[in-house]
C-alpha cells in the first residue's frame, strides 16, 4: 500500500510539469493571444543551442519532501523516527529538485540577428522551429518586453 502512494506522489511532477509553458514561436498562451506586438524584421548572423529551464521548481521539492518524509517515518522508533522523517524529508526534497529541473528542461536556440536599422539583438526560445544562418525572419515584441523569432 505504501509503495503504491510514494508511486503516486513521485510521479506529480512528471504531471504537473507537463501543463507548463515555455516561449515559443509557435505556441501563444490564452493571455498572449489578441495582443498587440510590434513586428520588426532582421537577418540571422549567430545560432547557438541551448536549454531552456522552467524556473519553478516548488513541485518536485514539495513532492520529493513528503515522499522522503514518510519514507523517513518508517525507520525507527520515537526519536529515532523524527530524525528519519525529517533527514528522508531533506533528501527527498533536494532530489525533487532535480528531478523537477530535468522534467523541464527543453532544447532550445538562441538566436542573435542583426535588425534594418543596424542594431544587434538575441532572443531564446524552443527550438520548435528550424532556423539558418542568413535567413530573414521576423521578431515579434509583445508590451511586456517578451519577443519571439519566426519566419
């Protein structure tokens, strides 16, 4: 029975990470959508792979914690059982972490153009499109200061 509960909290992460968002050129969230972007235009002169990580990593620390924490809770007796539940609690969480931080973590591409009016910019974003040297493309800005590259 105990197995099949640190199965279940172990693998919410796994769930929850998968709902989350990253930039994009071709994804839009629902608050993205409809807004005003300004549109400017440029040529590609550097790309260069990257990883793009969520920054959140609360989900697999607090599963991790509990996980630890009631695994910890089965070793011993009395003080000996606090000192397991909290020590499991640690360590599950700071394998939580890690485990979280390569849940999200997706290829991407930073990509560095050189705009009409001779200015120098670089955007990262998943690498969910395919870019080249030369290429002209098209740097969309939104207000809040995010961009994103397309063709």
């Amino acid at each position: 029975m105990k197995l099949g509960v640190y199965a279940g909290i172990l693998l919410l992460p796994l769930a929850l990470g998968a709902c989350s968002i990253m930039p994009s050129s071709n994804t839009y969230t629902t608050a993205q959508a409809g807004t005003l972007q300004e549109v400017k235009f440029g040529t590609i002169i550097g790309l260069r792979n990257v990883m793009i990580r969520e920054d959140n990593a609360e989900t697999g620390k607090v599963a991790g914690g509990v996980i630890g924490g009631v695994a910890g809770n089965d070793i011993g007796q009395g003080k000996g059982q606090i000192i397991g539940s909290v020590a499991g609690a640690v360590i599950g969480g700071t394998v939580g972490i890690a485990l979280d931080r390569s849940i999200q973590s997706k290829p991407g591409v930073e990509i560095t153009m050189r705009l009409e009016d001779g200015r120098t910019i670089a955007i990262a974003q998943l690498a969910d499109e395919r870019f080249m040297m030369g290429e002209q493309v098209k740097i969309l800005t939104s207000q809040d200061g995010k961009a994103r590259v397309t063709h």
